[in-house]
C-alpha cells in the first residue's frame, strides 16, 4: 500500500525533534551551541519581521536569517510569483533551449548598474563569488586575487581562499594563490599589484564583519590602480546590494565606482529559493564565452531554474512598488541615531556606524573602575563575550534576534529585514537601553550570564 506523502502530517508527527534530529545527524555543534546561550527556541511560524513561539510570543528578527529575508519572511507577492511559476508547469532546466525568465531577470537587474552587460546565475553567494574569481583569473592570465584583512566571501575553497579570518581558514591549505591587503590601505594595494601577477582585488564595499567601511575615495582609487595594473575590481554585495544600505548596491555611495564583476545573492530570491548572480561587463564573458566550443566551460545544473527567476523578477517589483529602497536609508538613520545617542550615556558603548540597515554596535573597555575590572574578566577569557552577554538577554528578555557580528569582536550587526518601521525601531532601542541599563549597574542577570559564558570559554581551550 502507498501512502501519500502529507509535509503537514510529517512536521506534525516529528517536529518536536528538530534539535534530537539535528544533533544526530546535521552539525551536532550546533544544537549544542545553541542550548548553551540559550537560544534553543521553537518557532512555529513567520511572518515579515517576525516570528512567534508555540505560546503565541512574538519575536522581532534583527537577523534577516543572515540578510537572506530582505523583504520579510513570505512576502505575499513572492509568495504567489512562486505559485504561479509552478502552477504553469514550464519546461524547467532542459538546458536545450533559452527560457525567458532568466532573460528578464538579468535586464532588471542590470537596469540598476548599467555599466554592466551580462549576468550569470548560481545558487549562492559563495558561487557568485567563485564565478566571478573563476572569470577574473581566465580573462587577466593571471593567477593571484586579493582580498582584504577580515573579509568574508564563502566558505567553498575558492572563496574560502579570500577569506579574511584564519579561523575559517585554518585546516583547509592548499588554498588559490592570494594575498590580503588590509582595507583602505592603497600603498599596500600598489605593492602587491607592482608584482605583475595578480587578477583581481575583491572587497565588500561595507565589511560584514564589524560593520567596516573603506575611507571615503579608496574604492575609486584601488579601482583605478588595478585598471593601471590590467587587473579588475570585484564587488561583492552578498549582503550589501540590494538596498540594504540604502543604495541599490553598496559601492553606489561612492561616485564613480564601476566594478568589473559584482556579485549578488542572500535577498535576491527573498529568502524562497538558493539563488546567486555575478554581473559583469561584456568583454569579460565574451572572453570567457569565446566560441560555442566553450558554451558549456562554466555553467551550474540548477542555474537560472524557474522557482528561482521568478522569485528574482517578484523581489525587484516589490522593491520598486513599495519603495525598499528609501525605508532602508530613512529607517537605518533612525535606528543609527537613537543608537548613537547613547554613546555618551553608556561607557561601555563605544561606536554606532554603518549605512541603512546595515549596522554596528561596537562595545569597548569602561573607564570605570568597577565595570573595567570585569570587561578586563571577559576579555581575559575570551574576546566577544560582552557582546554574546548584549545578545543573549536582548533574546531571552526582550525577545528579539540579533547575532555578534564575529568572532572575538565585541560588536553587533543588525541586519533586519528592509521593510521594519519606526515601530521596531523603538522596539529596539528600548529593550537595548534596558539591557544596557543592566550591564552598567554591574550586577544582575546579565553578569552573572557572564561567568557561565567564562567558564564555557575556558573549557573549549
């Protein structure tokens, strides 16, 4: 007898097992990870800007699920551009014909860069990334890429290779010949370009670890250097493009900028469908596409699929209708300056930066005598725990999501979905003006949180 398969009976049945099913079989760490800080949560559903637990809580999602959910979690508009593609049944990836759908998503997308011609689609950031190493390296003839210190680009082994962290990178050697440069450091840039051999420089224009930009004019003048040196700049806007800093694309803030390659992902399928894109100029993919010998010489099996393109197209329209764009930068400086203005009421903070809803929240040592004696504690311990304790109680106390913005750095990144208001903004603040209330009353929950992330850091030595 065959039984049809029912997804609601399924998750009904077995969904109380997520995190047993995830310890035994996905990455066990995780799970482990995840109950330590006390961020073993079960979501039920989402909606927009957020999720709620079985008991009915709603949670406000400063996360984005990594910048993924740009528009919110199951916009109605994508939502039904997904029903519909699978509703008409298309002759999907027959990889014998030329469906219109990916047509009609590279001219929209290259309509907002159009110094840029031609675009190819994966199904990450990190193979947006690949390709566009991939290009770089066949079109110059030259082998080294550069990369600048603390950056993040993937973890497949060619963007891996311009990783930034050792901490992702540690283990994994050999990796592609490449060189890091620290960002903003032009004199450094020229060395290594004096050198003959390098293909490319790759740079977020706003680095998602710590929230970093480059000082106003460095990406026109690396990217004229590299042009003086016949090597090409490479954008990556995983995470910045598509409006989240309040420019369709981040390098957009800076006149005259017009990379060679830009590579786009995370929002661009509004979170439905793994999707990726790297756009570039024609002559590039003329050289690489050079004779239809070489047709097929970089290509992805689930490429350009109609799920994908479909929810590509719906994202963008939404975009232009409701006007994303401009909520990014209108709301990101609310939220920047009701954050800022907290600088000189806590000690312990000591930065606000960032562009739309791309923002840092850095914390630094107290002058205090009483709250430097234990940032010194944590610090000893390890590096990042003050920011885990923000984190931590802004979940569990306030129920809202928001991540540390890396490893051994004492900053949060938010990342919300782009379409948060005013509403959420005051959220915020409020509840990360009560943990910080707490934190420079040196007692409390949240140091005594501290030492049980103390002694767990010590531990893992």
């Amino acid at each position: 007898m065959t039984t049809e398969f029912d997804l609601g009976h399924l998750l009904a049945e077995r969904g109380a097992e997520r995190y047993e099913l995830h310890g035994r079989y996905l990455n066990h760490q995780l799970p482990r990870m995840l109950h330590t800080i006390g961020f073993d949560k079960v979501y039920e559903r989402a909606e927009g800007a957020y999720f709620w637990d079985a008991d009915g809580d709603d949670y406000l999602d400063m996360l984005a699920g990594f910048g993924v959910m740009g528009l919110g979690r199951h916009h109605p508009v994508v939502r039904k551009a997904l029903h519909d593609v699978l509703d008409a049944q298309l002759a999907d990836l027959t990889r014998f014909d030329c469906q219109p759908l990916p047509g009609l998503l590279a001219e929209k997308l290259l309509a907002h860069s159009p110094h840029l011609d031609r675009v190819f689609f994966g199904n990450s950031g990190t193979e947006a990334v690949e390709t566009a190493l991939k290009f770089a390296r066949f079109v110059t003839g030259k082998p080294r890429v550069l990369y600048c210190d603390h950056a993040f680009h993937g973890l497949t082994t060619g963007s891996l290779s311009v990783n930034g962290e050792s901490g992702f990178r540690d283990g994994f050697a050999p990796l592609l010949p490449d060189t890091a440069v620290p960002l903003g450091d032009l004199d450094a840039l020229a060395r290594e370009l004096k050198k003959g051999d390098v293909a490319a420089l790759i740079v977020e224009p706003i680095q998602g670890k710590g929230v970093h930009e480059p000082p106003p004019g460095y990406l026109r003048a690396a990217q004229e250097l590299l042009h003086r040196h016949k090597a090409l700049l490479i954008a990556d806007e995983v995470q910045t493009g598509l409006g989240r800093t309040g420019d369709f694309y981040a390098y957009q803030h800076e006149d005259g900028v017009e990379p060679d390659l830009v590579c786009v992902a995370k929002a661009l399928s509004g979170g439905y469908v793994p999707v990726g894109a790297t756009l570039g100029k024609d002559w590039i993919f003329k050289k690489v596409y050079s004779s239809m010998d070489r047709v097929l010489v970089h290509s992805a099996s689930f490429g350009s699929n109609a799920q994908a393109m479909a929810a590509g197209l719906a994202v963008l329209s939404v975009m232009e209708n409701e006007q994303i764009v401009a909520n990014a930068r209108a709301t990101g400086e609310l939220l920047r300056s009701r954050l800022a203005a907290l600088t000189d009421k806590y000690e312990l903070l000591a930065d606000v930066r960032g562009r739309g809803l791309m923002v840092g929240i850095e914390f630094g040592r107290p002058d205090s005598l009483k709250l430097r004696g234990r940032w010194t504690m944590l610090q000893a311990a390890r590096k990042g725990l003050f920011a885990q304790m923000v984190v931590v109680p802004l979940l569990r106390r306030h129920r809202i999501l928001t991540q540390v913005s890396g490893d051994h750095l004492e900053v949060i990144k938010l990342i919300p979905p782009l379409i948060i208001g005013e509403r959420e903004v005051d959220r915020f603040v409020d509840a990360f003006t009560d943990v910080m209330d707490d934190a420079h009353s040196g007692g409390g929950l949240m140091w005594d949180f501290g030492k049980t992330l103390i002694k767990q850091a010590v531990a893992n030595r």
